[in-house]
C-alpha cells in the first residue's frame, strides 16, 4: 500500500495535467461543431 502511495503522491502532478489536457480535448471535440460555426454567427 506504500508502493502505490508513494508512487501517487510523486506523480500527482503530472496526473492532474494529464486530466485537464484530457477533458479539455474532450471538450474541443465534442463541441468542434459549435467552434467552427462561430465565425458565421459573426457575420
């Protein structure tokens, strides 16, 4: 159970970054539609 505490604790960090970037993605690709008819709506 330590192992895996530790290995955790170490790597937070670069789990958190992982996730954000991973739901921002998700984000982009879910909605690319929307993205890519803003510049119609403008006009």
């Amino acid at each position: 159970m330590n192992k895996l505490k530790d290995f955790l604790y170490n790597k937070n960090d670069i789990i958190v970054a992982v996730i954000i970037l991973l739901t921002a993605a998700a984000v982009i690709y879910f909605r690319i539609a929307a993205i890519m008819d803003y510049p119609s709506t403008l006009v």
